[in-house]
C-alpha cells in the first residue's frame, strides 16, 4: 500500500484514524502495528514475517547486552545483530546482482530464480539495527517490550521509504504520547503539502524523464531536460514521502526527525550532504563513519573513510554497479573538499554560482543514479556536454504542457519557497487554503491518471 492510492486515502486512513484517536493509550501501540502489517503486507503478506523476525532476533539480542559494565559477551550478540541484518539485506537486495556477475564472467553459470525485494528492506533494517547499537553503547536501554519494539520499526508512516528514525528519538513517546490540536492540524497540513508535491510536482515531470533517457543519443536539449526533470522528480517524490510520513507521525503522536533542508541551495556538496536525505547522511556518519575513525587518524585514513562510507552509500540504494559509481562520484568531491578544508574549489565565487554549480554536480550525478548501464549513463553525460547535437524537447503529447510546468514550477520551490515545515510553523490561512485546494485537485489528479510509484521504494 502507498500513501498516493485511493485505498490508503479512502479505506486505510479513515478506518485508522478514528480507532486510534479512541482506544485507550496503552492499545495504541497495538493498534499501529496491526495497522502497519495490514499496509506493509498489503502487497507481499509473507514480508511480515520477515520483518517481524528481524526485529524480534534485535529485541532478544539488546535483552541479552544489558546495561554497560556488565558481565556479558555484549560485543558478541552486537556482532550477531548486525550480521543478521546485513545478512538479511545482502540476501534479497545483492544476491541476484552477485549471480548475473558471476553468470556473466565465468563459464560455469549458476541457475538461478531472481530473489524478490521486500519494500522498504533497506530502511527497516538500518533502524532496527540502530537500535541493536544504541544499546550496546549505553545511549538508550533495552526496550523490554517486544510489542513496543515491533511498532517502533514497523510504524507504517515511516516503514518503507523513510526518514529512518532511531529509537532514540521516539523512545518517549512510544512510551506516553498525546496528540493535541496544533499538532494533528500541522500532521494534516504537511501531509497535504507532501501529497501536492507527489502527484502534481514528481509524478507530473515523469514523462519528461522517460523521453530523455529513452534515447540512445540524446542531444544538449533534451539531455539537458531529461537530467533536470529527473532532479525534480526524485527530489519531489522522495521529500514529498517524507513530508507525508512526518505528517502522519504527528497524527500518531510522534515527532520525526526532518529528512529534507532545501538541498538544492547547497553551495558545495558537503552542504548538499547535510541537506539532503539528512536521516540516511547522519546514520551513515554516527554508525559507520566515526566507527571507522572519522577524521581523527590524518589526512589518507579520512579521505579512505569518505570514500568508503559514499561506496556503500551508494550500495545500500540497489544492487547495481551504477550505484556503485554514483557513490564514488559523491565521495570524490567530498574528499577534494575535505581536501580544500571543508570549502568547494569554486568557493570563492559569489554565492549565486556557488549553489548553481553546486546543482549542476549533483544533476552530473543523478544522471549516474538514473541510468540502466553505463552506456545510457556515457550517452546521456555526452549529450549534456553538446556531443550529440543540439538536439530538442521531446515531444510528449498531451502530457508535455503539464510536464514542462512541473518542471519549472519544480525548480522555481526547490530554490526559491520555504521548507514545508516552515510552512506549516508560519500557519498563513491563505497558504494553508492554497495547500488544502491543490490537494484536492492532486487527489482528482490521482484518481483521474495511472498510478506512480514512489521512486525511494525500490531501496
């Protein structure tokens, strides 16, 4: 189940909502995770067993550490939690890449039935496995109840597509929560801003992306057009998720942390990198970078750390070896600003060309992370430098009016409007009006076109 469907809209939520509100606090946390199987297993029901093994292996496995100090192999079931979970996720997100590498360089070829990726693995399991961490170094304590444990990973709003919230974060409200006016009015505002920028912003510049990557050369133009639409389709459809899952949370009672700070207005990448997908950036520094030494062991172990912390970045998104490449393209330009002392080479530009090179990297790069194989990804870089022509704007039928508005209202919000949660903490009646009628005009849009998935559910 998504959030941008009819049943999530019509069916889940109001069925959900209502109950919730009703029961006494302690059948909340209940009644969310029976609600959050009902939505994760709505497309594969036996990925629930999955998840609930998952989490149910952490909460016996933090059981057993104990506080700190104790008389416990308390490194040895730390090691065995982050096993299983990576063994988990190396199995149903590597596996079939190892096996097509392995088919495709050897002569003796394995025979091999595809494995299907669970929704969301990649996120479940990070936050499950940060709990596992947390408590081995003392920064929260076992949670006792499994129940507890079991809705704090499995929260639907957060589930599949993120922000990748610790335990941490919610450890007291999963514990004792209440939901007042102001906030369910700022969950109810922020999901219908998240919603806005799903289905009219990101699903709308669709069309634009597929014609100018389907191409096997484009030119400048549509090279060009297609990069761009792609930068404001996944930045739309990943941070609108992220607005709807944190408007969600504040329905619930939860407040999760923000996953978005205006990205695009970087001024170098490692700016960029404390913007963008902010959930995902933090866990990679507090539980792999610093773990590796950080920056505290000179100049080559750092730039080594970087380097790999952005390759299994790069990783985590999906078993490919673009992916891979999109990972080191990210950490070569934080290494030579590391290099530089923490500055861009062109830092001394005004600010304006700052941030524009600053997007045009990232676009660079987003061509890497939108390609099938390297040769789209070569054709598509050399059309964006003019070697294949000038070219032109693809032709998109009825589609083409509303996907080049989607592109530049796309990138005027990205540069130029406030954050959503600033939005929502203004509370200007003439916006929120303005939200409230473009999401009932995406709701008709939604009901009137095909279904877009959301792009991040593939990870």
């Amino acid at each position: 189940m998504v959030f941008a469907s009819f049943v999530f809209l019509f069916w889940f939520l109001p069925l959900f909502l209502p109950v919730h509100a009703a029961l006494p606090p302690r059948w909340r946390n209940l009644w969310i995770t029976l609600g959050s199987f009902v939505f994760y297993g709505w497309w594969r029901p036996h990925y629930v067993l999955l998840m609930v093994a998952t989490i149910g292996v952490d909460w016996l496995l933090a059981l057993g550490m104990g506080p700190p100090g104790t008389a416990r192999p308390r490194r040895l079931l730390l090691l065995l939690s982050i096993v299983s979970n990576l063994g988990v996720l190396a199995w149903f997100k590597y596996a079939n890449l190892f096996v097509a590498t392995w088919n495709a360089s050897t002569p003796w070829p394995v025979a091999w039935e595809e494995v299907l990726l669970p929704v969301g693995i990649s996120f479940f399991t990070f936050q499950s496995m940060s709990y596992t961490i947390d408590v081995y170094r003392g920064e929260v304590p076992p949670e006792r109840s499994f129940p507890d444990l079991l809705c704090f990973v499995s929260m639907f709003p957060q589930l599949v597509a993120g922000p990748i919230v610790r335990y941490r974060d919610v450890a007291a409200e999963l514990h004792r929560r209440s939901v007042g006016l102001v906030m369910a009015t700022d969950g109810v505002f922020l999901f219908a801003i998240g919603f806005v920028k799903k289905v009219l912003i990101a699903d709308r510049v669709a069309p634009l992306v597929a014609a100018g990557f389907g191409g096997s050369a484009p030119g400048f133009a549509d090279a060009w057009l297609g990069s761009l639409g792609y930068a404001v389709q996944i930045y739309f459809d990943f941070s609108g998720y992220s607005d709807m899952a944190i408007g969600l949370g504040l329905l619930l009672g939860f407040r999760f942390p923000p996953n978005f700070v205006s990205p695009y207005r970087a001024h170098s990448i490692t700016e960029f990198w404390r913007r963008w997908h902010v959930s995902l950036s933090t866990w990679l520094r507090d539980y792999l970078y610093l773990p590796l030494g950080g920056n505290r062991h000179g100049e080559a172990r750092t730039y080594a750390n970087l380097a790999l912390v952005m390759l299994l970045g790069g990783l985590w998104h999906g078993a490919s070896w673009t992916f891979l490449l999109w990972g080191a393209w990210q950490g070569f330009f934080l290494i030579v600003e590391r290099r530089l002392g923490k500055t861009s080479p062109y830092g001394r530009l005004p600010h304006a060309l700052q941030v524009a090179i600053t997007f045009v990297v990232v676009t660079f790069g987003w061509v890497i992370f939108k390609a099938a194989d390297t040769g789209q990804l070569w054709a598509t870089w050399r059309g964006m430098v003019g070697a294949n022509g000038l070219g032109g704007a693809p032709a998109l039928g009825a589609a083409g009016p509303f996907a080049y508005t989607a592109l530049a209202v796309g990138l005027a919000v990205a540069f130029g409007s406030p954050r959503s949660e600033d939005l929502v903490r203004r509370f200007h009646p003439l916006v929120m009006l303005g939200a409230f009628l473009l999401f009932l005009v995406a709701v008709a849009q939604l009901l009137a076109t095909d279904f877009v998935p959301f792009l991040y559910f593939q990870f």
